[in-house]
C-alpha cells in the first residue's frame, strides 16, 4: 500500500469517532493492551506524562512537550485530532512521522489490526507508542482521546497524571454530570503516580481526590502551586507574571500563543514542570522552561488556538468545541475591539446545542456551515436552531465559501471568527 492507500484503511476500515462519533467509540483497554503486547509493549521503552481534561488539553500537553524539547530531551507527543494532516497527531521533537513509517506500520500489523477489531484511535495511539519507540524518545506527552478510565491511552504508566479540567462534554459516553466525567478523567491516575489539577472546583475535586486516595496517588492543584499576577497580549502572544508558592519567585514568562484562556493553561503546565524538575529523574532548568514556553507553538506546530489568520479585518480561528470552550471563546470576542463581528460556525450532531448556543454574542452577524464530515450538523438545522435563541445569519454549507462570504461582508474594522467545529476550523486553515 502507498500512503494515500494506507490512510483510506485506516479511516474506512477502523471506526473513527472524528467521522462516526459515538458509533465509533470503543471502550475497554483489551485490545490496544493485545496489540501492544503483539509489537513488544513499546509504551514501555520511554518516560510519559499523561494528560486529560475538557479543555486545554492539548494546548498543555504542546506546552509541556516544548519545554522538555527545549530541556534537551528527545521528545514524542501523541494528540488528537489532527487538522490538516493524520501525521500532525504523532510527532518527535515537533517534526511529523514520516509518511513512509505510517505505511511500514499498517503494513507490518495490517492482519492483526483486523483480527482484534482495532478502533482508529486504537491503532493511532500503539503507532505513536511504536514509532516513539524506534525513535529512542526519551520522554513523551500523551493526550488522551475522549474521557480517561476508558481511553486507549490508558494502558501508560506515567510519571505524572494531569487533568486540565472538567466540563459537560460527550455526555452520551461519558456521564451527564461533572462528577460522573470526573470520575471517567481521573480513571488515568495509577498507583502512586501523583496527579496535577489544573482547575479547582468544589463540584468535581472530590470525586478525583477519592479516586487518588484509592490509588494512594498525590492531588496537586496547579493554582496552589503557581498564580498568574499580571497578564499582557503582545504582537501574536502574550506575556505573563507568575509567582510560585513554594519559594515566591517570580518568573516572567512569554508565550507564543493567543488567547485569554491560556492564562489557565499556562499554570497548569508551570506546576507540571516544576513537579517533573524537582520530583521525577529528568532536569528542567529555568531557561529551558522560559523559551519553551516562549516558543511552544513555534516548537510544536500547534496550531488553531485563537489563531490569527488575518489583520484586516481581524480574522481569528479557535477550536473551542463544547460549552466549556465556548465560553471562553464568548469571554474572548467581548474582550477583543472590533465594529461589527462575522462569525463563521458550524457544529457536529452530537453536540449539546442548548447549553452552546445562549453563550455567543446576540449582536453577531452569522453565516452557519457544515464542515465535510458524516457528523456535520447540517447548516440549515444549526440555522434554525440558533435562532431559538436570538441569532440571527445565514445559511452557506461549504466552509471555504462561509470563509469568503464573511470576507465579503466585513469591513477592515470589523471582526470575522471561524470554530464550533474542530473540522471547521481544519477546512478554513
């Protein structure tokens, strides 16, 4: 098989849940654990930090993975899904896997991937695990795919556990109640393996503190160990003043990423760090932590998060997807000046459209799309939906020409926003 070839099989013959959605979920650790146990267990061969949460996880996993590059550590990072390329979920010191290791692998385990009924995800993470493995990775950051307990990803023994944090997400699979996703995210944490939170709160904290005392594991909250003092947006980042507990330094940190939110993010990866430094076998000195973070997109090839596609007029991507995400999206578009605002959106079926939908602004001209996926909310349905609660647009079903029509209509003043929708976000990249 060529790699186009390859890639068909993997999406056509695997379940995906990007495509199918819950359809495609398959819970429960046996197969990946017969898989990995088939190629010789290759999760075993490196050091892993493993993290989980609704949101900002994959900014934090990025975030950690730059830092420990920049450390001088050979690092892998495994993350989902990807935007514009498969080989973006799985890289080494930021750089892709090659095309032709994808098709060596599906190659080599093509027959046995069959055999055990492998889901896409399945055999995404155990290529990740492999090729990190033939790589001599001394150290990854795997980010879990939907939940935790359940996930494949689950089959790692990490040297840190971090959940960013919880939110109404995929609650067909995962519960319909914090507690009860809580209790799904904290399914990573393993015997003694300490856990960091990123975000504190009084609805969930216990539930993932009793799953630690079971596992005799350590709760670290991050914003207990580390404060955002001061706060400032600078050119296409940010910059920011944190102060740590343990000793009150301060450390003025700079980073190569937009968005309000990461504040949140960015805490929770500095108590990541300073546990790795101090408490687990690898070094992380202070500058490797500060141009890591100054450069953690730059080094990891993150892309979509309030991302700048244009200045005038201010065009910003974001692949906030769920309540909790859109929030911060909301938060964002209030605090960013502009005249009028275009937003170009678009959602899967599966999403929960009543608590999304009172979150964006009433004031915003929108153009609803679909992106082309089996799970796309069809843009007439969102359409209608959305003017249940006082929003008011248009329907265009291609996201290239929702893009343009936004394009069409903004002044240079104005401001166009593009999400919803991971996929949407892909297509408009």
């Amino acid at each position: 098989m060529n790699y186009t070839q390859t890639l068909e099989f993997l999406f056509q013959s695997l379940p995906v849940f990007e495509t199918q959605g819950a359809t495609a979920y398959k819970p429960g650790l046996e197969r990946i654990t017969a898989f990995c146990r088939h190629i010789g267990n290759p999760q075993r061969n490196f050091f892993t930090i493993h993290v989980a949460g609704t949101n900002g996880k994959g900014s934090v996993a990025h975030i950690i993975a730059s830092v420990l590059q920049q450390a001088g550590y050979r690092t892998g990072l495994f993350t989902s899904p990807h935007l514009q390329d498969f080989r973006e979920r799985i890289r080494v010191d930021g750089e892709m896997i090659p095309k032709q290791k994808v098709v060596n692998f599906v190659d080599k385990h093509h027959d046995k991937m069959v055999e055990l009924e492998l889901s896409f995800f399945e055999m995404t993470a155990a290529m990740a695990f492999d090729y990190f493995a033939q790589s001599d990775v001394e150290v990854a950051v795997i980010e879990t795919g939907l939940g935790g307990r359940l996930d494949a990803t689950n089959i790692i023994v990490p040297i840190l556990s971090v959940i960013t944090n919880i939110g109404l997400e995929h609650t067909s699979l995962l519960g319909d109640t914090l507690p009860k996703i809580a209790a799904e995210k904290a399914g990573i944490i393993k015997k003694s393996i300490p856990v960091i939170i990123g975000e504190a709160d009084a609805r969930y904290n216990g539930v993932i503190e009793q799953a630690a005392a079971a596992n005799k594991s350590r709760v670290i909250y991050a914003e207990q160990e580390f404060s955002c003092e001061e706060h400032h947006m600078k050119g296409t980042g940010q910059s920011f003043r944190l102060h740590r507990s343990r000793d009150g330094r301060a450390f003025d940190v700079s980073l190569d990423l937009q968005g309000n939110y990461q504040s949140r993010n960015i805490v929770t990866a500095s108590a990541a760090v300073d546990f790795l430094h101090e408490e687990t076998p690898l070094t992380i000195s202070r500058r490797a932590y500060l141009e890591g973070m100054r450069c953690a997109a730059a080094n990891t090839a993150l892309m979509g998060r309030w991302q700048t596609l244009a200045e005038s007029p201010l065009t910003v991507c974001d692949t906030g997807h769920n309540a909790h995400g859109i929030a911060y999206v909301a938060d964002q578009l209030k605090a960013t000046p502009h005249r009028e605002l275009y937003c170009v959106i678009g959602f899967v079926r599966d999403k929960d459209l009543a608590h999304i939908l009172p979150l964006l602004p009433r004031d915003a001209h929108y153009i609803f799309t679909q992106a082309h996926s089996e799970r796309a909310l069809p843009a007439a349905e969102l359409t209608a939906k959305a003017a249940i609660y006082g929003l008011r647009g248009e329907a265009v079903e291609e996201v290239t020409a929702a893009v343009a029509r936004a394009k069409e209509l903004a002044a240079p003043e104005d401001m166009i926003f593009i999400g919803g929708s991971t996929y949407v976000v892909a297509e408009a990249l």
